[in-house]
C-alpha cells in the first residue's frame, strides 16, 4: 500500500477495512471472532477492539501462509466444535446474505467444507477452481499451475466455511513443498474431497475483490460508499411511505 499503517487498518467508507469482514461475519449469526494478527499486530488488535470488545485475537509470528494463519486461529479455538468462517481482513464488500448462503452449503456437505467461487474479467494471480466431472475436487494457485489449469475461469475467493474436526485433521497433514514455499489453506480442499463433496458458493466478483493497492482502495471506498448512499435513500423512501 506503499503506507506506514497496516493494511487492513486503512479505511473503506470510513472505517478501518477489516471491520467490514468481521461486521458482516456478525449479522450472518457468527458470535465467537477470532482475528489473526501478524504485521504490526497490537495495532490491529486495538483498533479491532474499540469496534468489537469481545473479538479475540491469534499471533502468527512468522508470516507462514494462509493455512499456517488458520492453524494459530485453531489453538484460540481449544474445544469449540461445530462450524468457522474463514474470512478475509481486506475483503470489505463481503455481503452477509453470501455468508448465510455458505454456512448452509456447509451444512449440506459431506466433506464438512464449503468455499466462494467466482469467474472474474481475468484470472490472472487467482487460484483455480479444480472438478473432475462437476466435482471440486481442488484448488491450484496460479504460480503452481500449468498452462492447462491456467485457462479455467473459475477462481478462489478465499472464503470458507469449514467444520473445525476437519481442519484439525488435516492442516497439520499439510506440507509446504510448492512455488511459494507456504502452507497453503487452499490445500484443505483436496484432502476434504477425498473424504466427501465440497460445496461451492458462486459469487459476485466484485464482492469478493481484495485490496492490495492504493488504486484498489480508492475504487472500493467509492463503491461501499455508493451502496451507503442508495441504502440510506432507500430507508428514507420506505419511511415516506410508512
């Protein structure tokens, strides 16, 4: 972001981007928050808690990826069971009725996981969505791809919802020997497979558009700050009305 805060603290239509996530995590029914924290973490951690006290917190010390982040999430989580939503601290347009919707395709799953998919303008960086006859059976990040698997259009969105006894089965089973040297999360999705159907959430793409630039930023701002607008228009008119 070529700034001195941290990301997910630089604000979206007023308020720090991470709390759009967490908010809508919320109102889809979600009473227990845990929030990883890594880069300039005790600043993260206050500010989270002047807008949710009771969110909890999880050290990633070493910035390890994606599956390594829900790995430090689980030891906050010592004898919860049932479902987690996997959510992203940059994904502010993440709708609440989209979180609704996968915690029910989780229900329904035999594999215990669902995850968002989306088909954006380009793939290009996104991690493909892998089915064999319809099935998900997988997911490959871009720099792991072949050229084959590079022509799917279908792409990860980064958000699950998972049962928690399959997440501590498998991430530990997980390795790092790919591109990026990582634990990858997505890696998740192949051993769930192999134990029943994973359900996949088709969404919008612009819901589930991450921010990684200054440009991005600005093009969201604009967009949550379109929605804040039409919804208060909304309201004003079904008060007329009334």
């Amino acid at each position: 972001m070529g700034s001195d805060l941290a990301k997910v603290l630089h604000p979206v239509a007023g308020a720090p981007m991470v709390y759009y996530p967490i908010r809508s995590a919320r109102e889809a029914g979600v009473g227990d928050v845990v929030v990883v924290v890594g880069h300039q973490a005790e600043d993260v951690r206050a500010k989270v808690q002047e807008a949710f006290p009771a969110a909890r917190f999880a050290l990633q010390r070493e910035q390890r990826g994606t599956g390594h982040a829900v790995a430090c999430a689980l030891e906050a989580l010592e004898g919860v069971v049932g479902q987690v939503l996997i959510l992203s601290g940059d994904v502010p347009m993440l709708r609440t009725q989209t979180l609704s919707r996968l915690l029910k395709a989780a229900e329904g799953a035999s594999a215990g996981l669902a995850l968002a998919t989306f088909i954006p303008p380009s793939a290009s960086g996104y991690g493909r969505i892998l089915r064999e006859e319809g099935r998900v059976v997988g997911i490959r990040e871009e720099k792991d791809a072949s050229p084959e698997e590079r022509s799917i259009g279908e792409c990860n969105a980064g958000v699950y919802c998972a049962d928690l006894a399959l997440l501590r089965e498998v991430l530990p089973m997980l390795g790092s020997d790919n591109a990026q040297g990582e634990i990858y999360l997505t890696d998740v999705v192949a051993e769930a497979a192999q134990r029943g159907d994973v359900a996949a959430v088709l969404v919008d793409a612009e819901e589930v558009a991450g921010i990684n630039t200054r440009e991005q930023l600005a093009i969201v701002d604009a967009r949550l700050r379109d929605q804040g607008a039409s919804t208060a228009r909304s309201a004003a008119t079904s008060s007329s009305i009334v």
